[in-house]
C-alpha cells in the first residue's frame, strides 16, 4: 500500500469514526432531551388531572384505578409517587404517568411514536450527512494525499537518478515552508555537494594521469635501453602494466567526464568478437588456453567497432583474471554473452555495477569492468553481470537495438 493510499484511507477512517460519534452524540442528546420533555408534559397534565378528579370531574383521557398498566408504574403509584413510564414492549411505544390520590390511582397515557419518528428522521439525516462528509472527506484527503505524493515521488525519482549517475538531476522547487519544500531544498543541496566532489575527484584523477603520462613515456622507453636479462625484463614489464594502468585512469575520466562520441559503421559482431578474444590470447602469451568463441547467430551491427572489441576484450580479461576456464564468448543474434567457470561475480558488483577503486577479490582496481560499462554507456548497449544457477559467472552484451541484418552469405556455425 502506498503513501498516498495510507494518508486517505486515514483520512477516511477518521472522518467516518467523527461522523459516528457526532451522530451518537446528537442521537443520545436529542433522545435524552425529547424524553424529558415528554415526562415534564405529561406530568403536567396529570397534575391538572388530579385536580379535577378530587373536584369530582374526570376528563376522558384520564385512567382511574385501570387494570392494565406497567407494573413498575403500578408499584410507585401505590408508595404514592408520581411517577412516568415509557413503554416500548407494545406494537408502539407509550408514555405513561400514574399517581394516587387516596385510594385512587390517577393514570395518563399517550402515544410516543411522533417522538420516536423524530428520532429515526434525525437519525436518516445523520446518516446521509456523515456520509456525504466522509466521502467528501475522502476525496479532499486523497486529493491532498496525492499532491503530496507527486511532490514525494518526484523527489524519490531524482534521488534515484542521482544515484544511477545523472548528477544533472534536480528537483524544481515550489515554494512554501512545509516539509517536502524543505526535503526538495535538502535534495538539491545535496546533488550540488556531490556533483563538486564527484568533479573535484574526476580532475585530481584525470590530472594525475595526464602528469604521469610524460615520465611513464620516458620511463619504457629507458627500460627499452637497458641491456638485455632478466633485470630488464621485469623492469619492462612493470613499465608497461604502469602504462596501462595511466591510460585505463585517462579512459574512465574521459568517459566519467561524458566526452566520448561513438564512430558508427556497420560490422559483423562475430569478427569483432573474434578480433577481441584474439587481442587477449596474444597478450596473454602461449601458456595460457585460450577462450573460445561460439556464433550461434551472426549479425551485422551499426556500431563503434574499437568500443565493442573494448568491451568485449576487457570483459574476457576479467573472465581469465578473476575467474577459471573454460571461457567462452558466445555471439547470438545481437548479443555476446562472456563466460567463466569460476567462482562468480560478486554481490556487491551484482548490485550496485562495476565500480571503479573497488573490487572484492582483493586484487586490481576495478577499472576493466568500469570501462566496459562506459563504453557500453557510450553505444547506448546494456551491460549486465549475472551468475548463472549452474555456476560461474557471465557478462552479457546487448547490441539488439543495433542490430541491422543477418550476415550476408553466412550459415549459422556452432563455434569457431
């Protein structure tokens, strides 16, 4: 049940409970007050009825000694009260007095059924009108229920969509000094602190690697000069995975910074698979298996081929990197599907995506699969990560919305 639904069935509900008791309340009273003014009537004309019956004359409404009459009247007649009695076990209700006069009881009785109709009249208007209240109650409380909630989920969308990244979004603010005008306030003012700091962060990393790039460039090219031996080997290896690293620093800042515009053309997502699982075979070097490539369905795909064969190569490294074999990237009808047999991906990647300077294995610095994402972002392509029930882990491509036709002349082949 949603906010806006609580708030008016609230409403409602409290609405009808004081309509309730309103109408109890001028029920009882309006019953209380009939009756004593029944009893004072009635009292009245017994008085005068006894009168004349001590005078020797009895009007015709007057009961001398009856032998039907309430017995509890009876019984304070003869202690010589005066006494009233409504009756409600007849057909219809009767109000009776009674007192004595020496050894005559004096009784009146007249009907109560004009009183009675009052009452159930009063209590048909007090139904309709807590009716009538309760259901306009009802419309003004989820009127007022929904307004506040639009201005609620419009704070709750934007609050979504600056997590997701759009750190643009903001809410527009309307006035007044209630609480939701200051959440939209407390909202704003907290995706303007996080924009600067996500930016401030951007351009310390962004200026670090454009700092680093001139001595990394000198540093492998002296490692090129020093004489040949294992010394320089592993001087020239580490120079290059720290060129790697400032030119993967330099891609995400670029992406992070939305710069990146993609150079459509229309190529087979096969060969650019193919092409991508072959890049890392050949970085990897001969000891390492290498990951094997199944079109189930070919395509052709209107796309940046350099941002796909990225993708695919980073999500294929990762696949050799953090999980086991067999590796396979399986190419279907617009979608590359990277799979490993390892432990799977983790939670906290399931849920909240790739981030970069984070990962759970305890190794690397979570830039591949970030890449990947901004270049998938880039495409306009979804990326998702998921571990199969049947274990591992597997990164799925979606180039559908790229696709423009089968492979001329080509089969369906079943790997490669």
């Amino acid at each position: 049940m949603g906010l806006r639904t609580k708030i008016g069935a609230a409403i409602t509900v409290t609405a009808a409970l004081v309509a309730v008791l309103i109408g109890f309340v001028v029920h009882h009273r309006t019953a209380v007050n009939q009756l004593a003014t029944a009893r004072d009537t009635i009292t009245a004309r017994l008085a005068a009825a006894v009168e004349d019956h001590a005078a020797g004359f009895d009007r015709p409404h007057t009961l001398v000694n009856p032998d039907r009459m309430p017995e509890p009247l009876r019984r304070a007649a003869e202690e010589r009260k005066t006494a009233t009695y409504l009756d409600r076990d007849g057909p219809e209700p009767v109000m009776w007095a009674a007192t004595r006069l020496g050894d005559d009881i004096i009784v009146l009785r007249r009907p109560y059924h004009r009183e009675t109709r009052n009452i159930q009249d009063l209590d048909d208007v007090l139904w309709t009108a807590g009716g009538l209240g309760t259901a306009f109650s009802g419309i003004v409380g989820v009127s007022l229920a929904a307004f506040a909630g639009r201005r609620i989920d419009a704070s709750a969308r934007t609050a979504e969509r600056i997590a997701a990244g759009d750190l643009t979004a903001r809410l527009r603010p309307r006035g007044g000094k209630d609480e939701i005008a200051r959440l939209t306030v407390a909202v704003n003012r907290m995706a303007d602190a996080l924009a600067a700091r996500l930016q401030a962060e951007r351009e310390v990393t962004a200026n670090i690697a454009h700092e680093l790039r001139t001595p990394v460039a000198g540093l492998v090219a002296a490692a090129a000069l020093l004489p040949p031996g294992r010394p320089a080997e592993m001087v020239q290896e580490r120079a290059r995975r720290v060129r790697t690293l400032m030119e993967d620093v330099l891609e995400v800042a670029r992406l992070d910074a939305d710069a990146e515009r993609a150079d459509t053309e229309v190529r087979a997502l096969g060969d650019l698979t193919r092409r991508a699982v072959a890049a890392v075979t050949a970085a990897a070097g001969p000891g390492r298996a290498p990951a094997e490539v199944r079109v189930v369905g070919d395509s052709l795909v209107e796309t940046d081929p350099r941002r796909v064969e990225r993708i695919l190569t980073n999500l294929v490294t990762n696949a050799f990197r953090h999980g086991a074999g067999p590796v396979v990237a399986e190419v279907d009808d617009g979608v590359v599907r990277v799979r490993d047999g390892g432990p799977g991906f983790p939670r906290q990647l399931l849920v909240h995506g790739p981030q970069r300077f984070r990962t759970d294995s305890g190794s690397g610095l979570g830039l591949g699969l970030t890449i990947a994402a901004g270049q998938a972002r880039v495409l306009g392509a979804r990326l998702t990560f998921e571990n199969p029930a049947d274990g591992g882990a597997q990164a799925v491509l979606d180039l559908r919305g790229a696709v423009r036709g089968p492979v001329p002349g080509q089969a369906v082949s079943d790997g490669s």
